[in-house]
C-alpha cells in the first residue's frame, strides 16, 4: 500500500521556542511499514510550510495521523482533508488511544490504533491492502453497525531489539533545530513503560507500566550508525525515565565510553535515582552526559504524595548537589496548581525553584490529560474542552481553592520570577541572539513582550492558544 503519515502542529508556546527532533513515535511506524514492502511518504507540520490542504492525500491507499492532546483539533482538519479525497484514515497516538470514541464520532477517522503503533498500523495496512476484514487486528477500533468497535488490545512489545531503526531518512534533517552545546543533536529511545504511575501523567497506561528495555548492545550500535554514519556528535535520550534501571544506565555509558567518541547527551532522570546512585551520574558524566531533565515538580509534600509522585522535596536540593558536583546541568520541571493547592502553595513552589537555581527552569500547569487518574478525577470540572488550551500554560479545571484567573497569573509569575533575576538574565542574555528572537518570536520584542506578561494582561493575551501559522489555518 502507499501510505502518508502526518504529524500535526503543536499550539503551545513551549513547542515554539523549544528544541524540534524529528518525531520518533512517527519514523518508527514508518520503517515498520517499509521493512515490509509498503510505500511511505511522511509530513511534518513542526516544520512543513505546506498547507494541510494542499496535499496530495488522494495519491494515497492510508494516510495515518499521530496525536496527542493539544494536537487533535489540527488532527481533525488533516482528517477531514483526506476523507474528503478518497483515503482511508487511521489516527494514533496517546489522545485517541483513550478518547476513541471522540475520534470516530466525527466521521472523518476510520480506524484508530491504541497504544504502541508499529505491528498494529503494519497489520491493518496489511489487512486492508488484501480487502480481509479488519476485526482480527488486535489493538483497533473503528466504527460498526452503529457502533464502537473495540478489538482486543494487542500486548506490548516485548522484544525492542527487534523494532527496525526509526526511518530518520524519510526527514528532512535541515529542518530539525536541535543542538546541544552548539552540536546537533538526534533523538534515541531506549525503553518503553514506566513503573512511576504518577496521576498526572499517561505514560504508564499508554506505554505500560512494566519497563521494557532495548539491550545495550542494540542501543550502542544505533548511537554508532548516528555517530559515523550521519555525523551526529550529540544525543537525546528520550526514555521517561533513562536511570530508573541505574545499572543499565551505567553499561550505556560503559558502552559509550568504550567507542572513544567525543559524545555529548541529556537524558530524563529522577532526584531520588541521581542521589542513590552518585557513582552512576559520575560515570555518565565521563561518558558524555551534559544536561539531565529532572522533574522535581512541586515544593509541597501533599502535593507529590497526592500525585503519587513517590518523590520527596528535601532529596531535591541534595540531588541538585550530585549534579552540580560533575558539572551535568539541570532541565527542572514544576508543576503549578494541584487540584488542593492554594496561592501560597504556589508560591511555595516558585520560591522552591529559585532556591534549587537549575540551568533551565520550565513551569507548567497541572493537566488533566485524557489517560490519566488525574483526568478521571476532575473531568466534571474541566473549564474547557478545547484541547489546544491542554499545553500547560493554561487553567484547564477548576481547582477546589485557586481562580483560574489567578493560576494564570502566577504561572507567568513563575517564569519572570526565575529569568529576570539579574545572575540568571546576565546568563540567558546570549540566547536572546538575533537570529534566534527572529526564528522562534516576533523581531525585537521577544523579552519586553515577556516581560509584559502578568496579571490581567497575561490572562486577555492568553484568551486563545497560542499556536503558529499553520495551525491558525487548521482552526
């Protein structure tokens, strides 16, 4: 079958100025696809100055769509685009895997694949290019007899190392701007699952929650082929959580500093992993590890044990000691507005953030993201059902004791709090370069706008999502 696969645009500010990798989740359905004799074209959005309307979709047998959450409204429109031309249209990804029905009853999607994609979407196309009926393929619904119809769900991938390697060619690299201490930089994926079930986040139901590990073996030689093959100097791991098996972490860098490579990473981590274990974070530290992302979320200790987080805040600070002591740099993640929170709970967290002083700092509103205990908690409550507002910079339920209007105002809060200090702007200032204010923001006003951005303001400046070109046209 001759099959295009599409990844709409995001419509958060943090996907704006962040780092775009190509979308792995994608490139390894589509080397699925082609290891077996299907034709694949893909279409990223990210970076793609097409028009969504524009494509050639009834050239295609299957035009697949990968979503999540702040994505699906654009999703729809590239649905409906390719119904309208003829293609049959399959929607994957963490929101329809748990929101099924909301993608089908519209009309436009024929078959959603839950879950992980890769031999699901291979049997449907499979099944579909021969004309057999779809009901034997585990892990699809689709519409029938005026229903929803669930097959099973397939297991997890048990055997990674048998997954083909993720079909960056299919890319255009020069589109992708992600670096690492000047070096470009590619995404690797090590394991899926994640045992930590925190209620706020779907990893552990859409991925599982048994960790499920590529040998290292596997993981070195995909580094190489990178590394000599393509030239990439440096390497983002995108595991939930890289450490949580410590001495695997460990042969990874083992493995890494065997091959002699000048490598630079960064990779998810936890505190209470980089304090039980300093002589890993050591020797990650050896073999190339520059920048570990560390959710450390809320300063109060009802808040984490009410989120199952399994964490506690006084292991932060010491964790952050760890870090510092081999010169690794800390991506800090914090969570605003657990649903018992009050204002100075919040506070408490921002105050929390500056006294821990990582190198980045990236505050987010609590979500209640469809797959999560925490969605099933509040959903009576959601202020909104426009999932573009689903980014994390934005109220999305009513919280039992904060506004709306008020957590909106102390998330921007947070963020001026932390970067304008005098030390951390003084630090931050080379990246306000000319020709990054003129990719990623408006020309000239990138920090004045920032700064702006408080109280009443923020909230009437952020009365609708912020999302680029591309998906203005997809409204």
């Amino acid at each position: 079958m001759k099959v295009l696969l599409v990844n709409p645009p995001a419509g958060s500010l943090y996907h704006r100025v962040g780092l775009r990798f190509i979308p792995l989740g994608l490139a390894y359905v589509a080397a699925a696809l082609r290891e077996n004799h299907h034709k694949v074209d893909v279409v990223d959005f990210e970076v793609a100055k097409a028009d969504y309307r524009d494509l050639p979709y009834g050239e295609y047998d299957l035009v697949g769509i990968s979503s999540d959450t702040t994505r699906w409204p654009a999703a729809q429109k590239v649905a409906e685009a390719a119904k309208a031309a003829g293609s049959t249209v399959v929607a994957g990804g963490p929101h329809v895997t748990f929101m099924d029905t909301e993608a089908l009853a519209a009309g436009a999607v024929d078959y959603v694949v839950r879950n992980e994609g890769e031999y699901t979407m291979l049997e449907l196309a499979s099944c579909l290019g021969d004309g057999s009926k779809p009901s034997h393929v585990a892990g699809i619904s689709y519409r029938g007899n005026g229903d929803i119809v669930r097959t099973p769900a397939r297991p997890y991938i048990s055997d990674l190392d048998n997954l083909p390697m993720p079909a960056r060619d299919l890319f255009a690299r020069k589109s992708y701007r992600a670096t690492l201490e000047g070096r470009e930089m590619t995404g690797v994926v090590t394991t899926r699952g994640c045992p930590s079930n925190c209620d706020f986040c779907s990893c552990s139901v859409f991925g599982g929650l048994k960790l499920r590990t590529r040998s290292v073996e596997s993981v070195i030689d995909e580094i190489k082929y990178m590394y000599e093959r393509e030239g990439y100097r440096a390497v983002a791991f995108f595991d939930d959580n890289f450490t949580l098996n410590p001495n695997r972490a460990a042969a990874i860098a083992e493995g890494i500093l065997k091959q002699n490579w000048n490598l630079k990473w960064w990779a998810f981590s936890r505190a209470d992993t980089a304090l039980r274990h300093p002589e890993v974070v050591k020797l990650m530290a050896r073999a190339g590890l520059r920048q570990v992302f560390v959710g450390f979320e809320s300063a109060n200790q009802e808040s984490l044990d009410g989120a199952n987080k399994k964490a506690s805040v006084q292991s932060s600070f010491e964790a952050m000691e760890v870090f510092r002591a081999h010169d690794v740099r800390v991506w800090g993640a914090f969570m605003l507005g657990f649903d018992d929170e009050t204002e100075a709970m919040v506070n408490n967290t921002i105050r929390f953030a500056k006294k821990l002083n990582p190198h980045v700092a990236q505050f987010s509103l609590v979500t209640p993201y469809p797959g999560t205990r925490l969605f099933e908690k509040v959903k009576d409550r959601l202020i909104t059902h426009d999932w573009r507002r689903f980014w994390g910079g934005m109220p999305t339920f009513e919280l039992r004791k904060l506004r709306a209007e008020r957590l909106q105002s102390l998330f921007w809060r947070a963020y001026r709090s932390f970067y304008l200090r005098p030390r951390k702007l003084l630090k931050w200032m080379p990246y306000f370069s000319a020709a990054s204010v003129r990719y990623y923001w408006e020309p000239k006003n990138a920090l004045k706008r920032f700064m702006a951005l408080s109280g009443k303001r923020a909230a009437a400046r952020l009365s609708r999502p912020l999302v680029p070109k591309v998906q203005r046209q997809m409204r």
